[in-house]
C-alpha cells in the first residue's frame, strides 16, 4: 500500500499501520512512503488503484513521475545497454 503524507511516515507509525492493515485484512501487506519514494516504485503507483485522496494531489504526484520518467528512463536504459555491450564482448 502506498501512502503519501505532508511529511515522512515515521517507522513507528508504519509499523503500526502495518500491523492493523495486515490485521484487518488478515495477510501481509507492506507500506511504501511516497514522499521518497522514486523510479520504478513511483510508476508502479500508478497501476494500481488509487482508494483515497486529491485530485490536486495525486496529479502532481503523477507530474513528479512523468518528469521523473523523462530524466531517468534514458539514463537506466543506456546504462542497461552499456552493460550489456560489455558482457557480450
């Protein structure tokens, strides 16, 4: 699940969440901070289903992505390639 705050969640209190989460719904379920969260994990947000929140809110944290996506995918996947040269050389 992930969860996105004016401010870092501390580690107490994401465990606690953990904890009344995986209660409730009886199976594991991990927390995902959105306020450090980058590339791939921010992408992956956006394909699940979004239960709560702004508007406002969700569409800049899509805008963050989307800039994100366009400085870091070229990068990665450069890097990828180089790498792939070498180990095939």
């Amino acid at each position: 699940m992930a969860l996105l705050s004016d401010a870092p969640i501390s580690s107490g209190l994401k465990l606690e969440l953990i904890e009344l989460i995986g209660a409730e719904f009886g199976r594991p379920v991990d927390i995902v901070d959105l306020y450090y969260a980058a590339e791939p994990v921010l992408g992956q947000v956006f394909k699940g289903k979004r239960l709560f929140g702004k508007s406002t809110t969700y569409a800049g944290l899509l805008t963050k992505h989307l800039i994100n996506t366009a400085d870091f995918v070229p990068l990665q996947q450069r890097i990828l390639t180089e790498r792939k040269n070498a180990w095939i050389k």
